[in-house]
C-alpha cells in the first residue's frame, strides 16, 4: 500500500514537474521541424477560406498561408488547416495549436494587446454590413428597427450591431449562433429578418443560400473592419515573416512581378525586382529563410493582385471590386513598406 | 548489528517500536507527504498557468466582471441591456439555464410518471404506446432530438408575416417560426389583492387538508378536500377580481413591421430545448418509475385487498409510497442529467450560460482560463444542489427502520 501512494506521489511529480517546463520554443523551429505550417481558417466562406469538392481548401486567407509555407520551405502545398469557429480561434492560437490564424479575423486593440496575439497585416478591408430578403422592401439599414438579426458569437460584427442600433435609437432582437452554418441555416429559413457579418461575407453566404437572388446586402457600412493574419506575441522572427510574405505579395503586384512572369523577372536589372526575387541583398536569410522566399511565393501563389482576383475577384461568384484593397497607387489602402 | 531475543528489530533498549517501524506512524507520514504533493501539484499547476498567461501577454484575472459587456441577448429574465456589466450577463445565461432546467425537470417528471404508469397498464394499446415512445426517445442521441425540434419542427412554421393576417390585428394566440405567441397578463393598481387572494385560498386547501385529515383519523369521517381546495383557488381570486373592479387585463401581440410585437413571446429556441430535454429525460424516468413499481412485491397488493383497500387508494396508500423509495435516488442522477444537458443550448442558439458567457463573454474578454472555471463551477454548484435538495427528499420518504 505504501508502495503505491509513493508511486503516486512520484508518478504526480513528474507530471508537474513536466508541466512546468511548457516548452516556447520559436515557431520557425517547430514548422520546420514538423515540416508544414499549422493553418487556422474559417470552417466555409467562399472566397475567404473553403474547402472545394476535391478538399483542396481556397481563398485569400488560405493564399496567404500558402504564401507562408512557400517562403518556409519552397513548396505551397506544405500546409495544413485547421477550420475553427468564431469562438475557438484565438484558444487553438494561444495555445499553439495553429501557427498562424488566417481567418477573416478583424484586427482590434483589444485583441493585439490583450489575447497575447500580433497582428501582421491587412489581406483584406472590409466593414460590416446587413443582408435582408427583398420581398421585405427593405432599402436602408435605418429602416430595421424591430427586425430580429441573426449574427455569430464571438465576433466583432456582434458589438458593432449592438453599437449601431443603439446610436439609431432602434431595437432589435439578436438571434445568435456559435457556427456560421448554423447562422446561415437559420437565416436561410427564415428564423430572421436580417443577416450581418462582414460585406464580404455576405455576398460570399447569400452564394449558399436556397435562392440567392431573393436577398439584397444593404448599402450601409457600418464598421471598420481590418482582416489580417494573426500569430502569438513574443516570437518576432516568425511575425516578420508572416508580415514579410504579405508585404512580398504587395510589391510583388506594385512591381508588376507575377506567377507568370516571375521566372523571367529573374533576370530583370530592376534592383527593386533584383531584392525582391533575392537577386540581391539577403533579406531572407534574416528572417530564418532562404534568400529566394519571395520568388517562390510569387512563382507558386501569386502576387496579391493575382489571389485578389483568383479568389474573390470579377470572375468569380463574388465579383468583388477591388475597392478600397486597390493597391494605395490605384487609390486604395493596401501599401507595403518597401523590400530594402 | 547482534539482536537481543524478543525485541523487534530497531527497536531501542526502553522496548518501544521505533517511529520508523511504526505501521501507524509511517501511515500518517506517507499521508502526509501525499497531501503536500497534491498541494503542491495544484500550486504548481495554477502558477505555471499565471506565469505562462503573463507571458504570452494575455490578460488574466476578473476585473473583467465589472466592465461594461457591451452586447445585447436574445431572451432575458433580468433586465438587461448593452450596458450591464459581464456579471450581469453571467446572471442572465445562469438564469436562463435554471429555468429551462426547472421547467425540464417538471415537465420530464410529470410526463416520466405517465408513461411509466402506462408502461405497467394492462390496457394493449396505451402500454404498447408507451414501450415504443421509451425504445424511441431514449436510443436518440439528445442533440440529434434537439436538431430535430429545432430545425424540422419549429423552424419550417410560417413567418409572423405569413402567420398574421394583418398588420395591427390582435391575435390572442399566434405559433410562428419567431416563437409562440401568447396574451400577456398586465397588473394595474389594485391587482395586488387577486394575488394574496390566490395564496389566501391555498394556504385555506392546506390547513382543510390538515383538518379533514385529523378528522378522519378521530371519526373516519372522510371529507372532499381536494374539490373543495379547487373551488377556493378558483372562486376567491376571481370573486375579488370583480369586487376590486377588473383590475387584470390581458396585452394581446399583433403583426408590427418585421416581428409580432406585445403579448407573452417564447421564442422557439426555447420550447426546442425544453421539448428535446424534458421529453428525452422523462423516457428514462419512465423506466424508472417502472422499475420503483415492480420493486414493491406483489404481496402488498393482495394484502390491501385483502383488507377491502380499493384499487386506486391501494396504488396511492401502498404501491406508490414503497416504490418512491426505489424511485428516488435514481431519479436525481435523471433531475442532474437533464440540468447538464441543458448545455447543448449552445448548438440551437438558446442564449444559456454556456452560450452567453462561456461562448460571448469567453470572446470578447479573450480570459477563456477564468471563463471556463467559473462555468464550470456553476454546474458542479447547481448539481451539488440539486443532488443536496434530492437527498434530503430521499432521507424523508426512506423506510424508517425501527
């Protein structure tokens, strides 16, 4: 009997003493050592982050992961993604689950300086805006006082509703849901008058609903809304990156450099191109990386114009215009610092 | 070391067994130790995890608790708005779990009890009914039943636009996807006196009950106590009502815009989630009830008939009272189930505690550590609860064995 709780007593210390030695080591280290980068995305937002019928997941958020793997270890298809919930993705973030979050996730104070994560760009400008049925004929947010309004939990889009019902003078009655299919369920039969979340996925849910063209997204914006990659604080080098392969895809398009033409950019005279390519200087040796991290992010993803297009652009159902994503030369807000 | 004949070994020269050799002594020390390794444990857990939080740069503590939540909630029973605090929104999904809770456990007793009784029934049809709704009820997974409630019942009723006939006309009874629409009682001054009327009248059914009941003892006279209670509950309150001048009236909900507006509203998440709960629950304390009847031996029967006891006073005076003894403390496991099951409100959007503050407040506060201690704190607390107040039941129908 005494054998035994002096097991137990062992057996306990070795397990706390195991927990206190919760290794941090850095980020890099362990995606190379495990040889693919750990992904979070969305569970389904087309154009954002969605599987397609083969399983290949899609979109600009999962591009830029793809960008990551590519600069890690020159090959894009070094990826695996993890879908979480509204709810659950700063948890998996924090607790190492994921590597990076790539998952329309708007950037806010209180999430860079609270949650223990960085943000390390902006992928997409977005706001939040409201999607109705057409036959309630409903032509502005300002009419919606009484209306009940399905939204996620867990999400910005939920305060900012509050927000601006509150500054209107209306009422609503919130009918909120932790999964976003269980938000479009709902929604789709009828469980509310209105849908919010982020315009862009609006357009991207009414594609799934039983019949697109009964539902109109409202002209109002009514936030801001950043949608950028997140990592966890305290590991600059593996932020740099993260930050770093976003900024390549932006200068990347401002230099006109992309899959296509990346190879013959090679032996461009351009030292913007030559840095950028890794013809010059060792930009990538100082973040962890091989000198040629851009090439073949550019070579096997494409320049941000190219995902832009690729994922959400004219040619696709969503035929988003590029609006205020429009690189800062063509009158938008997307300006990378310059690769020097 | 030579040993002296007689004296266990390291035992000293006085005779007593050292403190080493000492079963006892060594007991308590390995005991001791024990304790201090679990402490320690603890201290260690909780310190890593401070430490760790710090420095990963995420907040930790519960200053949170008094910041304004700045969220509004579907369905409240305090009130409420964006501008209460987290703990105020904590209380909301807490009290939204106990009621649907307290009125499961209600609904799945009572529904529990019938079907158990007609489980024994020698009638073929009602028995057969019974057996098929407990096979059934009971081999679905809850979720599942929940989903069907949710999404294959409530949800495919019409809209409040498609359900009302038009815009401003008061309906007194109105069942679309947006809830269950009922009329409101509204209080104005002087409806106080309906309602100590209405306890004045119960508190009369208890005291005739103690009464008639003495009186049978002593005589054997016996008197109708239950229709007489029934006739005061009804009679007073409604006399008073018209003395004091009709003070009640009754707010009826009517199409307004998107929504019916006025009126008593449950909302279908709701009447989802107590469906699923109280009907999956009551399949398994209807086997319960079953198994506590079956437990009283059929002897007990034959002999109240054999003392000329009718059949209907022998299943209350002699069946029932025996077999609450089997029912009862499988039946709190039952009343514990159904309150920890509530949790799956999440997945159909009824803003419970799990929902509300494990899954909002978790999100905007980002302290998931804290969150999910504290909710898990509020079911073991709810359930010590439950299963205190079970207990103490339990203690006051046992056989008191002399």
């Amino acid at each position: 009997m005494n054998k035994k709780i002096l097991s137990a007593v062992v057996g306990a210390a070795a397990v706390a003493g195991m927990g206190a030695t919760v290794a941090s080591a850095a980020t890099l280290d362990d995606v190379k050592a495990k040889g693919f980068v750990q992904c979070g995305v969305s569970t389904g937002l087309a154009g954002f982050s969605a599987p397609n019928d083969a399983g290949d997941w899609s979109g600009i958020d999962v591009d830029l992961c793809r960008g990551i793997a590519a600069a890690v270890f020159g090959d894009a298809k070094a990826v695996k993604f993890s879908p979480l919930s509204a709810k659950e993705r700063f948890t998996a973030l924090q607790s190492g689950e994921i590597d990076v979050l790539s998952r329309n996730t708007t950037w806010t104070m209180s999430r860079d300086t609270q949650l223990g994560l960085n943000f390390a760009g902006v992928n997409y400008y977005d706001g939040q805006g409201f999607m109705v049925r057409k036959s309630l004929g409903v032509n502005s947010a300002l009419q919606l006082s009484g209306a009940s309004v399905c939204v996620q939990t867990g999400t910005t889009t939920e305060l900012n509703l509050t927000d601006y019902f509150k500054a209107n003078g209306m009422t609503y009655n919130p009918v909120v849901f932790e999964k976003l299919e269980e938000v479009n369920a709902a929604y789709d039969a009828n469980r509310c008058d209105v849908y919010t979340t982020d315009q862009s996925g609006l357009y991207s849910i009414r594609l799934g609903l039983s019949a697109p063209d009964e539902h109109i997204v409202l002209p109002e914006v009514i936030s801001k809304e950043p949608l950028g990659p997140a990592v966890r604080q305290g590991d600059d080098q593996w932020f740099s990156i993260v930050k770093w392969v976003h900024f390549a895809m932006l200068n990347a398009e401002e230099m006109g450099v992309t899959s296509a033409n990346a190879d013959e950019m090679l032996n461009s005279t351009d030292p913007n191109v030559m840095r950028l390519l890794g013809k010059e200087g060792a930009f990538g040796e100082a973040i962890g990386v091989s000198n040629d991290w851009a090439y073949q992010v550019i070579k096997q993803v494409g320049n941000y114009g190219e995902v832009f297009e690729r994922n959400v652009g004219a040619t696709t159902p969503l035929a988003i215009a590029r609006g205020v994503n429009a690189l800062w030369t063509k009158g938008g807000l997307q300006y990378a610092p310059p690769l020097r | 070391m030579a040993h002296q004949e007689g004296v266990p070994a390291g035992a000293d020269d006085s005779g007593r067994v050292s403190l080493m050799n000492d079963p006892k002594a060594r007991g308590l020390v390995f005991q001791a130790l024990l304790i201090i390794a679990v402490i320690a444990m603890v201290y260690l857990g909780v310190s890593n995890a401070v430490a760790n939080l710090a420095r990963a740069g995420i907040a930790s503590g519960f200053g949170f608790f008094s910041d304004r939540a700045g969220f509004d909630i579907g369905q409240t029973i305090i009130p409420y708005t964006n501008d209460s605090t987290y703990l105020r929104a904590f209380f909301v999904g807490l009290l939204n779990t106990m009621v649907v809770a307290v009125i499961g456990i209600f609904f799945a007793t009572i529904i529990g009890f019938i079907v158990g009784l007609a489980r024994l029934s020698k009638n073929y049809l009602v028995q057969k009914f019974a057996t098929v709704y407990v096979e059934t009820l009971r081999n679905i997974p809850l979720l599942l039943q929940l989903l069907f409630w949710y999404k294959a019942v409530l949800s495919i009723l019409p809209s409040p636009r498609e359900a009302a006939r038009e815009t401003g006309v008061e309906v007194a009874f109105s069942i679309n996807n947006r809830g269950l629409y009922l009329p409101r009682v509204i209080a104005e001054d002087g409806s106080s006196l309906i309602f100590y009327a209405l306890a004045v009248a119960i508190v009369a059914w208890f005291v005739i009950g103690r009464w008639a009941k003495k009186r049978q003892i002593d005589t054997g006279q016996q008197f109708p106590v239950f229709l007489t209670g029934l006739a005061l509950v009804i009679v007073l309150p409604t006399l008073v009502f018209f003395v004091t001048g009709r003070p009640l009236s009754l707010e009826y909900a009517s199409l307004q815009g998107f929504n019916m507006v006025g009126g008593w509203i449950i909302q279908p998440e709701f009447m989802a989630l107590l469906l699923g709960l109280s009907l999956y629950t009551a399949s398994f304390i209807a086997e319960i009830v079953r198994a506590g009847i079956l437990a009283v031996s059929h002897g007990q029967t034959e002999a109240a008939f054999a003392l000329g006891i009718r059949p209907n006073l022998t299943s209350r005076l002699v069946i029932v009272p025996q077999a609450m003894r089997v029912i009862i403390p499988p039946l709190t496991s039952q009343f514990l189930n159904l309150t920890k099951n509530s949790s799956l409100a999440v997945a159909i959007g009824y803003p419970d505690l799990v929902s509300v503050f494990g899954g909002t407040v978790l999100n905007q506060t980002g302290q998931a550590v804290e969150v999910i201690s504290i909710t898990m704190l509020v079911y073991l607390a709810l359930s010590l609860m439950t299963s205190a107040f079970m207990n103490w039941f339990n203690s006051s129908v046992a056989l008191v064995e002399r």
